[in-house]
C-alpha cells in the first residue's frame, strides 16, 4: 500500500505542471533552454532569481547558440508568470505553443497578437492578466487547456478565427470570471459561424456573438 501511494505521488508530480528548469543561455535580455532533443528552442524564465521581463518583448524566430541555430516554436512553462511590468509582447510566427501558466499575472499585458500558427494554449496560460483588454485566436488553434484566460477581468473583446468550435477543445473556464458577468465581452467569430458558436460552449462567456 505504500509503495503504492507513492507511485502515485511521483506519477501526480510528473503531471502537474512544473516551473520551469534554469535557462540554458540568454540572447537579447531573453532566456532560453532547449528541448531534449535539441531540435528547437524554448523560451523560459530566470531561474530562481524570479521575475525578470518587463516593458514589451519581441521574441526572435529563431537563436543561435554555440554555432546551432534553433527555431523558436514554444513558450515554456512560467516563462513570464508574475512578471507585472510586462507591457507587451511580440510573437514570432513560429511559436506553435504556450505552456501551462506561461504569462499567468501578467497584469500589464493589455492587448496579445497571437501568431497564426499557434496550435495549443495550455492549462492557466493567461489566468489573471487583468489589464488584457482584447485578444486574437488563430484559426489553427486545436486547444485552449483549462484555465486558460480564466478572471482576465478586463477582457472585453475576443476575436476568434476558428471557423467551427466543435473542431476543438475549449477547456473547463477557459474564460470564466468570478464575478460570472460577461455582459461586456464580445466575442467575434467568422461570417456565417455565429449561430454555431452560440450553441457551443463558447457562449458561456461572452454577452455578444458577432460575426466579422
């Protein structure tokens, strides 16, 4: 029975997301790590010392390090959580995926252009980014994780290019609020999609479904 319970802990603790593991070189006030295979790179936190972005951050397509240049493809894990003095950022077309929490309170963050091959936005990736306002999601886009852009308070305009949202996974309060209001939000979706949207779990959130 114990070996039990603690194969189910160490199990629990490899699921559950992990902040992430100290940066492996720094171009450009940016911090990176690889991925195991060294086939792409990450773009991370600082390690320890804590919140280091602030102002607005253009992320490179790609970096060079030690003569290997990799292509940028993913915000890691906790890349910029907490980080309340970042005010903006800039998304290479590259990046296919944020991580779980990577800019939870980011409470600066007032507008996002998310890059039109993003596939995944993980479990709590925007959670609390109060100041954010509006924000893109690409028609690639296949999941928004759990938790999302859950009490980004001042969300009022979401503007969606999935043309069918049953071709996706929204997560459980990908967008909810406490407070349960949503009569200022909008949502705007594809010509011709909006009364599919309104019948799908999209319209828990929104007060408005207009099409574009």
């Amino acid at each position: 029975m114990k070996h039990l319970i603690t194969t189910s802990l160490l199990l629990l603790a490899m699921w559950l997301p992990q902040k992430a593991a100290a940066y492996e070189f720094e171009i450009g006030g940016i911090y990176f790590m690889t991925d195991m295979w060294g086939e792409y790179a990450m773009v991370c936190d600082k390690g320890e010392d804590g919140p280091s972005y602030s102002g607005k951050v253009t992320i490179p397509a790609e970096v060079t390090h030690d003569d290997t240049t990799y292509p940028v493809i993913r915000i890691n894990a906790y890349a910029f959580s907490n980080c309340a003095g970042l005010t903006g950022v800039t998304f290479p077309a590259s990046v296919a995926v944020i991580n779980d929490h990577a800019f939870e309170n980011c409470t600066s963050l007032t507008a996002l252009q998310l890059p039109d091959v993003l596939e995944q936005i993980e479990t709590a990736a925007f959670e609390g980014c109060s100041g954010l306002t509006q924000v893109n999601i690409p028609a690639g886009v296949k999941e928004i994780k759990m938790w999302a852009f859950q009490n980004c308070t001042g969300l009022t305009d979401v503007y969606c290019f999935i043309n069918d949202p049953y071709e996706m996974t929204l997560g459980y309060n990908a967008f909810y609020l406490e407070s349960e209001d949503y009569s200022s939000r909008t949502l705007h979706v594809p010509a011709g999609t909006a009364d599919v949207y309104h019948d799908s779990d999209w319209n828990d959130y929104f007060g408005k479904i207009v099409e574009m």
